[in-house]
C-alpha cells in the first residue's frame, strides 16, 4: 500500500470527520428530533381529546333533562307508589272507579298481592248486564297506565231459576307493574 499524499490525508480526515459528524447527528441530535415529534403529536391528540371533552361537558344539561324526561315517561308508563300495598290500593280504586263511572253494582273490591316483584292485583266483583259489562271492560282497557285483566269469571246464577234474567255476576282480576316512587 502506498502512503497517502498530503492532500488525499486532509480529505481522509474530512471524510472521517463528516462521517463523525453525522454519527453524533444520528446518535444524538436524531433521537431529540423524535422526542420534539413525538411530543408535538401528542400535544394534537390531548387538544383533540380536549375538545371532545368539552363538548361532552357542555352537552351535559340536555343530557340531565333527556334523562328527567325518560324517567318521567318511564313513571308514566307504570303505577308509582312507595310499596306494593299501596300500589294494590291505587289499582283497586282506579278498577272500581272504571266501575262506578260505567254505572255498575259493585258487590266488593279488593287488592291483592302480585304474582311477581313489582307487579300489584286488584279483583272486582260486580252484577251488570251484557252492556255494562263491554262498557266496563272498555273502561278498564282505557285505564293508564296499562292495565291487564287477568281474570274475568262470568256467572249467570239467575238464568236457572228466571230464563229472562239478564244479569250477570262477574268477577274481574287486573294486574299491573309498578315502580317505587322516587
């Protein structure tokens, strides 16, 4: 091997110091160019974050009234009483009412307690007629909130001693859900 000019020397060391140089450049300077770029991007991603939180926070009062308006619906939808017992009892008047309005002889009502959790019964034993009876069941139907008739048991005890009887004893069971009262 043949020993190197003055001037190939000087360009060797510039060479060896260019590529020292970028070395350091990628050694050090790189990865500080990555922080400031990872960091710049994160900072997008909180103000985006940011700025969906604050839409989330100003939506909250609509949030708050939907849910007071879904709850009210809610209450509307089922009998609300602060127990079963009296839920029963607002039941019970409500049927006999539907009865008393329908203009029926009402021999007894009474409340019951609901085959299942939260739901309330209530029987009513009448004497009508065939049209006061579709009057009453009609009214029972229209009853809010929603009312099922269980039951409906049908007596025509007259019509074996008087074939023109056309009096009916009629006994009606009627369930509905219910929810605590707030």
């Amino acid at each position: 091997m043949r020993k190197l000019s003055a001037r190939e020397s000087r360009l060797v060391a510039v060479l060896i110091l260019v590529a020292v140089i970028a070395l350091v450049a990628l050694m050090v300077i790189g990865p500080i160019v990555d922080g400031f770029r990872d960091r710049a991007q994160k900072r997008e991603q909180l103000a985006q974050q940011f700025l969906v939180n604050e839409r989330r926070i100003s939506s909250i009062d609509v949030l708050q009234r939907e849910a007071v308006r879904q709850d009210d619906a809610l209450h509307a939808m089922f009998l609300s009483a602060p127990d079963a017992d009296e839920a029963g009892e607002g039941l019970r008047e409500q049927i006999e009412t539907a009865a008393q309005t329908a203009k029926v002889n009402i021999k007894a009502t009474e409340a019951m307690q609901g085959a299942e959790d939260n739901w309330v019964r209530a029987a009513l034993e009448v004497q009508v007629t065939d049209a006061q009876l579709m009057d009453l069941l009609a009214r029972i139907n229209a009853i809010k909130p929603g009312v099922v008739v269980d039951t409906v048991a049908v007596t025509a005890a007259d019509a074996l001693t008087n074939l023109e009887a056309n009096t009916l004893d009629v006994r009606i069971e009627a369930s509905a859900p219910f929810l605590h009262a707030r």
